[in-house]
C-alpha cells in the first residue's frame, strides 16, 4: 500500500493480535510511521486491539504499562473505550493498584466499564470491594445486569454470604435476569456453595428453560459437595434423558457421586459412557475413575485405567499410592512412588502423604523415615502436622510408642490434637493403656468437644477389664453433654436381596 492511516493499522494490528510478537510489532512500526505525521495516529481502536495481547506474564505486564503511558500521552485515558481494555488487561496482569487507578481516570464509566470493574475485584476474592463497585454503580444511574450479578455470585461461597447471595438473587429477579442461564448458574453454585441452600438451588435448576451442560455439571457438583450423592447421580439420569453430552467436568462430578456411595455398579455404567464419548483420554477424567475404582473397592480395574491412560500428571501417580496404600498393598504403592520419580514426575506434599500412609499400613518404618527425609532434604518440602501425625502413625503402629512420643516432643506438636489422636489409636493396637490414657488427655485438653478419645480409651480399659475406670471415664464423658453421632452403614440394594 502506498498509503497506510489508522484504519489500514487497526485492522492489521486486530487480526494479528492473536499473536503478541506479531501484534507488537505492528503497532512499533504504527508508531515509527506516525512521527510527525498525524495520518497514522494510534486511536482508542488502536489501543483496545493492542490491549487485547495473549499473556498476562512479567513481560506482557511491561508491553501494557507502556501501552497505558501512550495513552495517557494520547489523551485517551478518560474513554470508556480504552479505560474498559486497559481494566481487562491489568485484570490479567493482577495489578490491583493500576486497575483501580485506570477505573478512576475513566471520565464518564459506562456498564461495561463497571462490570469489568467489579469482576477484577471478584477475582482478587474481595466481597466487600466488589458490592462497594456495585452500590457506586448504582449510585451512578446504571443498572446491573446478569454479567455484574452473576460475577459478584463467584465470590459468595461461604455460609456467612448466604444473605449477601439471596439479595443478589432479588436483584436478578428485579432486572429481569432471573431465567437468564448464565445468571442461574452462578446462583445454583452460590446456594450450593454456601451448603444451606440446597433446596434454593434446585428451585433455581428448575426455573431454568434450558440448562447447558454448565448447569447440570454445577448442580451435580453442588449436590456431591454437600453429601447428597444419590441426588446427584438422580439429577445425571435426567441429564442423560434429556439428551446434553457429556464433557469431563460432568463426567468427574458424577463419579465423585459414584465413590461417595460406594457403588461400584453405577461407576462402571459412568466408565462405559465415558468410553462410549471419547474421554478416556482426558488425564482429569481417567485419575476420577481411579480414585472411583480405588474407592468402590476394584483396585485391579484401576491398574486396568491407569495401564492405558494416554498421559499422566502427578495427581494419577498420587491416586495409585494412596489407593494401593488403603488396599493394604503397600509394596505396589511404593512400586508405583518409586516409578514416579523415575517418570521424572517431582511429588507434591499430598504425594508424600500417601506414600508415608502407605508404609504405615503395612509396617514399613524404615522405608517410611527413608521418605520423610527425601521428603525435607531432597525435595525442601516442609512437613505440614498431617506428615508428623502420620509420622507418628508409622511410629506408633511399628510398636514403637516410645519413639512416637518423643517426636511429638521433639518437634513441638503438644499442641496438635492430630499427633495425639495418631498415638492414642497405635497405644490402643497395642494396648499401651498409660501411654494411650496420657493421649486422650491431650485430645479432651486441645478439643474437649470430641468424644473420640473417650471411646478409644474406654475401649483400651475393657480389653484390659479396668471396669472400674472404664466406668468412671463414662461418667465424664455423661457429665460433659458430649453425645456420640450415631453408627449407620448402608447396603446396596444387591446385597440385601
């Protein structure tokens, strides 16, 4: 072209900004063309499309700072335009600071400028910062929609923002928005979330025309979450009925159901569909069917997974160790560790945690110390109190009480009910009732709400026919009000006929 202004640029620089270099360099040369020459002057179109660059690293923050000082250079900072593309830009950059400072240069904000505002704040995980952005806007003249609603929702995920929630949901009724799919979603989450809402949850589910696979995933999500699994797995049936594909989320979700009740039945149903649609190859997908297999009691089926799954991460290597750990089988899950490592794959503090389970259950002490010490020395993790308890388990279920007790000293965990809990349960293996007695003091001074230790001990005093103290640790335990939950267990249907 021999002729080139900023209309020829903003549409180069639109289509190449799908590639950052690419994008860059468009607008470099933009800017060399346009030294004194008003013809190629970057405009806000200008700056939107460059603002819209992949990335949000170190280097990609720099390139916006810079874009954010022409601007300022440009007079452009008070247009909605590019104030709204410059708030999405340091909303990737997690620049708290400047998007609060791009906000308030913004002349005249307009709605999109606000809801991008009020989701920066949501993803910063600020309720009180995103519902103050809401009342400014609405002391502005603009009203909310469905998008501002529904990103304040993201952030009510806690019993104590039920209130905030339902008056959001008042809101979205009020504007109209209340059937809007998008918007449900993130209230069916919401109630979900805040775990005394699930009967408003399920009225939302119902309100909607026509729910995505999103909905059905987050209201089976929701429902597993908080301990209704047979619902769950009722709310896929219907899912299936009604004919909406599945996608790894759902598929997830619905085994997450599957371990909760135990049913190895309905896993395999999920298994097969899962094959039947061309998951079997998602890495998320295969280490929820191993932790199903694992947990309904099948470990050669989850072998079966793992052996062709086509990549995998350190949460599948986790999964097998923890699942051959709980199926007492610890030589296969160290096999599995020490494959692990030489898979080149780096263990995360969880990792460890399987592997020293897995040694406790089967009395492997010193394989079990060989790992806590790579775990620290090698790796430079620190132990967290679930590594020491175990720690203590390994100890404890070794028969080595003595040196259990001196590492819950040594390592200052006096006062960590865990620890104590881990060697009140190896003395009661044992039958170490003074040990096991000074244990249970510990737990009853650190948590005088459990009735756990009182049942362990009085249990170690009967085997042991101290009735007598058996009998008086039952009085404390009447005298403190302390009740213990009531057993029950349940059956599949298979197994009662």
């Amino acid at each position: 072209m021999p002729d080139r202004d900023a209309v020829s640029y903003n549409t180069l620089i639109a289509r190449l900004c799908r590639s950052a270099a690419d994008g860059a360099r468009a607008y470099s040369r933009m800017l060399r063309e346009g030294v004194g020459s008003g013809a190629v002057r970057p405009d806000g179109r200008t700056l939107s499309a460059i603002l819209a660059l992949p990335g949000g690293d170190a280097a990609g923050c720099g390139f916006v700072r810079q874009v954010h000082a022409h601007a300022v250079r440009l007079g452009l900072c008070s247009c909605a335009f590019v104030g709204s593309a410059l708030l999405r830009a340091y909303v990737r950059c997690r620049d708290a600071g400047a998007i609060a400072g791009v906000f308030e240069e913004i002349a005249e904000p307009d709605v999109v400028c606000w809801n991008v505002m009020i989701d920066a704040c949501t993803q910063t995980g600020s309720v009180s910062h995103a519902t103050e952005a809401l009342s400014r806007m609405r002391m502005a003249g603009y009203c909310a929609d469905g998008f501002t609603i529904a990103s304040i929702l993201k952030v009510c995920l806690r019993e104590e923002n039920l209130g905030l929630g339902m008056q959001l949901h008042a809101c979205l009724w009020k504007v109209g928005f209340d059937s809007e799919t998008a918007a449900c979603n993130a209230l069916i989450t919401m109630y979900l979330k805040c775990r005394t809402g699930v009967s408003s949850a399920v009225q939302v589910f119902d309100e909607i025309a026509e729910p995505n696979i999103i909905t059905w995933t987050a209201i089976i999500a929701g429902l597993v979450q908080n301990g209704l699994a047979v619902e769950a797995v009722s709310f896929y049936k219907e899912m299936v009925r009604a004919g909406e594909k599945e996608n790894g989320y759902s598929f997830a979700s619905v085994l997450s159901a599957c371990c909760a009740l135990a049913s190895l039945e309905h896993g395999k149903m999920v298994h097969c569909r899962i094959f039947k649609s061309g998951f079997c190859a998602d890495t998320i997908v295969g280490n929820t069917l191993l932790d199903m297999y694992f947990k309904c009691g099948s470990s050669m089926d989850a072998r079966l997974v793992f052996n062709t799954m086509c990549a995998y991460d350190v949460v599948s290597w986790t999964a097998m160790i923890d699942g051959y750990g709980r199926h007492n089988d610890p030589g296969r899950a160290l096999e599995c560790f020490r494959a692990m490592i030489d898979g080149g794959f780096k263990p995360d503090s969880i990792t460890f945690l399987a592997a020293l389970s897995a040694c406790s259950q089967g009395g492997l002490v010193d394989e079990g110390l060989k790992i806590f010490q790579s775990m620290v020395k090698l790796y430079n993790f620190k132990p967290q109190r679930e590594h020491y308890a175990c720690l203590v388990d390994l100890l404890g279920h070794a028969g080595r009480l003595n040196e259990a007790d001196m590492l819950i000293r040594q390592m200052g965990l006096e006062l960590d009910s865990l620890a104590w809990e881990s060697l009140l349960g190896a003395c009661g293996l044992h039958g170490e009732v003074d040990l096991g007695k000074k244990s249970a003091g510990k737990i009853m001074e650190l948590e005088p709400q459990k009735h756990g230790p009182y049942v362990l001990l009085s249990n170690m005093y009967a085997e042991q026919c101290r009735w007598r103290e058996k009998e008086m640790l039952r009085e404390r335990l009447d005298c403190s009000n302390i009740r213990k939950d009531a057993s029950w267990s349940w059956f599949p249907a298979s197994e009662t006929n």
